[in-house]
C-alpha cells in the first residue's frame, strides 16, 4: 500500500518534465489507472484528473473536462484539505456553468455552504487526536480561503444571471463587499457598491429586498457615489417616480455598468428596471388612495408616455382624413407629447403645409422606426389608434396591478365594468367597531393635548400680567 503511494506520488513530479502533451496525457492516464479504486492514493487521483481536466480545457473540449471532473466526489476524502476540497468543487462548477449544465452547477455548489467561508483561520489547527485521519496540507496553488469566498460568489453571480435573479446576484455581491481585502481597496469596492445598488433597484419588492435597501442606505460607504444613494432615496420614499426624469438622469449610469466589475446588469435589465418603477408607483398609490380609477392610475404610472409613441406611429401611418386629421391635433395638444420631442417633431412636420424631404426625415426618424417594427403588426384602420390610447394605457395598468396582487404584494380589487380599482380590504364587524374605537381614542387624545395647551398658554399669560 505504502510502496504503491510512494510510487505515484514519484511519477507525479515527471509529469511537468515530459517531452510532449501526449506523453504527459499518457502518463497521467497510467497513474489514472493504477490509482483508480484505492482509498490511500485518492488524493493523487483528484490532482491528476484536475490535470488532465485543465489540458482537455485548453484543448477546447470543455464537456470532457466537465464529465472528467463530475467522477471525483471530494467532499468524502477525510485526508484532503479543506480549501483543496472547496477548490476542488469550485473548478466543477466553474466548468458547468461554461458549459451551460446549470442545473448540475447548482447540484454541485449546495456542497459548499457559505458557513465554511466565515471560519476563523487565524486560529491555531488543533493536533488530531489518536485514530483521526491525518488532513494532508494543500498544495502552494490553491487559493486561501476569503480568496476562495470571492471564487465562489463570482461563480454563483453567473449561475443567478442565468435566471436573471436579481436579488441573489445581489447578495452575492454583498458578501464579497463583505471580504475585508475588498472592503479595504476603495478601486475594487467602488464597483461593487455599484452592482449591490442597481441589482438592489432590478429586484422585486419583497421584506428581503426592502432590508438590503435599508442596510445599504446606512453604508458610509454610499457617501462616495452620490448618484446611487439618490437613486436608493427615491425606492425607499413612499412617491411616485416619473420613469422618464429616472432614465435621464441615470441612463449614462446605467450604460456605463458593462465597462464596470460583472459586466453589463442583463439584456432585460433595463425593461425590468421599468416594471419595478411601475411597481413601486402601485404600492404608493395603494397606500395614498382607498379607490382609482384604472385611467387615474395608468396616469399616476407614466404608462401613457410608453402608449404615445405607438399612437404618434399608427397616426403617421394612417392615410389622410378628417378622422386621422382629428386625432393628429389632439394628439398634438397632449402635455405628455413633451416627454417625447422626437415624435412632437414628427407629428408637427404632418400639420405644417411644407414640403417634406424623404430622406432627411427618414435619417432623422430611421432609428425609431426600427425600434417601434415590431409593435407595427400592419394597418388597424383610422379608429385604431384612438382605441388603442384608451384600451393599451388601462390594459397596461391592470396587468401590472394583477402581476402585484398574484404576487401578494399588495391588495386590490378591479371592478372592469366600472373601470375602478379598489385597494381597501373588507372588513367584518368586529374591525369596523375596533377602528372605531381607536380612532374615538385618539380623538379623545388630542383634545386632552389641546386642552393642557390651552390651560398652560392661559397660565402663562396670567403669570405675564402680574409681572
């Protein structure tokens, strides 16, 4: 058993030497094969298959790398180092995920807990006592352990990528803020900050999300990129957020992301960074109003800006006549035509008996229209459009408002018919006659207060007047 240790553990110092790839590739798999199923060489198998597994890689073949890497199970070998263990394991979920197996990269992650990244190495290792297994040291290339802490949330940061997860991806962040090497370096926790902050403002709202806001709100830290902290302000203010006034001032921002630590936030950032704006503007006016109108609200969302541009679209398309000619100018007159010159020009050109040049109109408009193809699904006629502004705008707010209320986020009741949206629970007896009381309670309260007030401003003066 020892002699047959002894002699692996020899040949696998020849392995750097070798003449060529394929001697060293042939040598790995004779070792392979002459430490396959013994339990004191299964150490020294997990290196040379970690070996081969790195030359099949650059080789290109990253499946066979992956499969070659999934035949080891670490997390049972008593003698191996923990930090070998856990680098171990990392490079297997490393190679998952370039290879698209998500669903193995999660499998083989929850072997790690995050736990084993908290633990204090600064403490002396304790002898092991008689009959324990002897825990070999880990070899000179293996990371430490808070180096291995950020290896692993950077690689579960692109597993929760994959299903846009954007409250993880958040956490995951968070701890590696937390690593005190990164903590301490203003240039690596400056992006960092960044990332917790939009990926905090992308994730839905939730008691989870709501306390990372809170938490992070109260990081000195945030002093230092004023934006975001103006950005954090506005989610935790119970107010309406205009999106349009938001994309403005943090478009750039938000633009700047890909050229920042993690790349770009995702393809559908940007479209979610809009639904939780809506959000939050439904829980606001959940808590201001008791009953809304769906029109009421569609304004209270911005929705009628998103409409406006298929409507300026449609009207452009549509042939000319009295009808088309009618919805032209009040459309024209619409104050949220504002929030989008591009198309006030566009509609303005149409009215203006002038001559229109072709090719300077379509430079100028090109890039829209490309944008707006896919919401032209061919001519729907000259009443269209005005359907369209009424029916998209409500039918836009009630399908965010049901999103919500599915969601548990908040609760509301839609009378269709009526067009009327009501938010208040209803109550039993029992509440009305308890919300009564309490409200007789502080009535009688804040007369008792006013009464003191009085007696104290009457005493004051009559102390005035003797003097």
């Amino acid at each position: 058993m020892q002699a047959v240790q002894a002699m692996v553990q020899q040949a696998m110092q020849y392995i750097d030497q070798t003449p060529d790839l394929d001697t060293k590739i042939e040598l790995i798999k004779t070792l392979n094969s002459v430490s396959a199923g013994k339990i004191y060489v299964e150490i020294e198998r997990a290196r040379l298959i970690k070996k081969l597994a790195k030359i099949k890689e650059e080789q290109g073949l990253i499946a066979e790398a992956a499969d070659l890497m999934q035949e080891v199970a670490v997390e049972t070998f008593g003698a191996m180092a923990k930090t070998e263990k856990i680098s171990f394991i990392l490079e297997q979920v490393r190679l998952c995920l370039d290879r698209q197996d998500y669903v193995r990269a999660q499998i083989l992650s929850r072997k790690i807990s995050p736990r084993v990244f908290e633990a204090d190495t600064s403490k002396e290792k304790k002898k092991p006592k008689e009959g324990e297994a002897i825990v070999e040291e880990a070899p000179a290339d293996i990371p430490s352990l808070l180096e291995l802490k950020k290896i692993y949330y950077q690689l579960m940061i692109r597993y929760y990528a994959h299903s846009n997860n954007y409250l993880e991806i958040c956490r995951c962040y968070k701890s590696i803020y937390e690593i005190p090497s990164v903590k301490e370096d203003p240039a690596q926790w400056i992006p960092v900050l960044r990332k917790i902050c939009w990926y905090l403002v992308l994730s839905p709202h939730d008691p989870m999300q709501s306390s990372l806001l809170n938490s992070t709100l109260e990081d000195k830290n945030l002093s230092e990129i004023p934006h975001f902290r103006l950005l954090l302000k506005q989610l935790v203010t119970m107010e309406v957020i205009q999106w349009t006034a938001l994309w403005d001032t943090f478009k750039d921002e938000f633009e700047n992301e890909r050229n920042m630590l993690g790349g770009s936030l995702g393809e559908k950032a940007a479209e979610d960074l809009k639904l939780r704006v809506i959000e939050h503007n439904i829980l606001v006016v959940s808590k201001y109003y008791s009953r809304i109108t769906l029109k009421r609200l569609a304004d209270l969302l911005c929705l009628t800006v998103q409409v406006l541009r298929k409507i300026c679209w449609y009207l452009v398309l549509s042939p000319h006549d009295p009808m088309q000619s009618s919805l032209l100018n009040s459309t024209l007159e619409d104050k949220n035509l504002s929030e989008i010159p591009h198309f006030r020009l566009l509609l303005k050109q149409l009215v203006t008996m002038e001559v229109i040049q072709w090719t300077a109109l379509w430079d100028t408009f090109k890039d829209e229209f490309e944008n707006e193809r896919s919401m032209l699904g061919g001519y729907l006629g000259d009443k269209a459009a005005e359907d369209l502004k009424l029916r998209v705008i409500e039918h836009e707010a009630e399908k965010h408002l049901s999103e919500m209320v599915v969601s548990k986020a908040l609760v509301a009741k839609i009378d269709r018919p009526m067009g009327v949206i009501c938010f208040q629970t209803v109550k039993d007896s029992n509440d009305i006659l308890n919300s009564w009381a309490m409200n007789l309670e502080k009535l009688l309260d804040l007369v008792e207060k006013s009464c003191h007030q009085i007696h104290k401003e009457t005493m004051v003066h009559k102390a005035a007047l003797k003097v």
